[in-house]
C-alpha cells in the first residue's frame, strides 16, 4: 500500500489504489471463510474479524474523504461602522493559547484571549473566541475565509456572541486587526485585503483593499459611533 501510495500524484491514482484496498479487505473476508478450523469461542472470534473490517472500511472511507475538495465562500462586505454597530465587543487582547473542539459536524479553533483594553463591552469581557476550522483528533477542517491568529501577537477585534454563547470574530476576517508599532512607536492597526470572494449589502461584486490606520483614529471613531 506504501508503495502505491508514494506515487500517487492525480485522483485517478488514488482511486485505483482505494479499489485495490476493498479488493484486499474482499480477500481477507474470503480466507476467513474458506479456512476451516475449530474455535472454542466462536463470539469472540467474530468480533475480533468484525473489528478487524471496521477499521479497514474505516481507513479507507477516511483516505476518500480527504479527497474532498472545500467550498468557496462569499462574504458581505461590511463597513467600518457596521463593524462597531453590530459587534457585541470590541477588546484590544492578545492571543496567549489555543485549543479545538468539535461543535456537531464542524471544527472550531478556540483562540484564548489576554484583553488589555476593551471599547464596547457586552454582558461580559469574552475571555476566547472560535474560528470555523482547525485540527480535532483525526479530524482536519479548512474553514474558508477565516482569519488566522499568531500566539503572543496583539490584535484589535469586533467580536459577536450569539444565542448559543459562543463568540466569533464578526465578518471572520473584516473583524481582526493586527496590531503593531510604528518607527515612531505609534500603534498602528493594519488589516490585509481579503482575496475571498466578497458582495456589497446589494448583491453586487466588490473587491477589498484592505485597511490601515493609527489605534488612536480607530479608538476615536468608535467612541463617536457608539454616541450616535
């Protein structure tokens, strides 16, 4: 099976040695019955060759499954002030751990927070937020268009919680700022443009091109808006 699998390079490959894996575990089920001999516990015996397909049909069902290509995602592209409006916080944290979970079908990566100034605050200071995808067990999940976060770095955040308690970065990746000093020590936030296919409030097609200010603008502007 190494040696197949070391030269896959096209699907086509893959698939033919995926039909060679279920022409083995065929084979397998055929020497167990061609073969006579006398067994003094027979449950056990068929569990242990029970167990046995299991984990072959496993295997390969998960080999397949890797092979799934991801769906694209379309954002609605959200202004500044949507951002701050429809945001249940806003904090200036940085990211001190991580850690993942399965929700039903879906990963999440759960980035723990150390909030050093908070400029909207709901109920409470969210101490972690999730992002859709991450690595759970054997599980490994792409969650398109979601932003990526470095342990020890410092970032500027509009975070949501929903009903079900959970806290996301609102927009995914509309939502974080790095944040990072300039030569003249000012914080400066900046936040690259998304190549992910985006909408306006319309339906219409727009591109992002990204945004970067001073911390002190951004705080500044926040505090208006939520005056109005």
């Amino acid at each position: 099976m190494r040696e197949h699998a070391g030269k896959c390079k096209t699907l086509a490959q893959v698939g033919s040695i995926c039909l060679i894996c279920v022409s083995k575990v065929h084979k397998l089920s055929s020497e167990f019955r061609v073969k006579s001999f006398v067994i003094r516990h027979p449950g056990a015996a068929r569990r242990v060759l029970k167990n046995r397909r299991m984990r072959l049909s496993f295997h390969l069902l998960a080999s397949v499954a890797l092979l799934a290509p991801a769906g694209a995602t379309t954002l609605v592209k959200l202004s500044m002030d949507d951002l701050i409006v429809k945001s249940t916080a806003i904090v200036r944290a940085r990211i001190t751990g991580t850690r993942s979970a399965a929700v039903g079908r879906d990963v999440y990566t759960y980035y723990q927070l150390q909030v050093s100034e908070t400029l909207k605050q709901g109920p409470a200071v969210p101490a972690e937020f999730a992002v859709p995808g991450g690595v759970y067990g054997n599980i490994r999940q792409i969650g398109i268009g979601s932003p990526t976060f470095t342990e020890g770095q410092e970032y500027v955040l509009f975070l949501w919680t929903g009903r079900s308690g959970m806290t996301q970065v609102i927009g995914l990746s509309q939502g974080s700022f790095n944040l990072k000093q300039d030569a003249t020590g000012a914080a400066i936030l900046n936040r690259p443009a998304i190549a992910d296919q985006m909408l306006d409030k319309s339906g219409q097609p727009v591109s992002d091109a990204g945004v970067t200010m001073k911390w002190s603008e951004l705080r500044s502007l926040i505090r208006k808006t939520l005056q109005k």
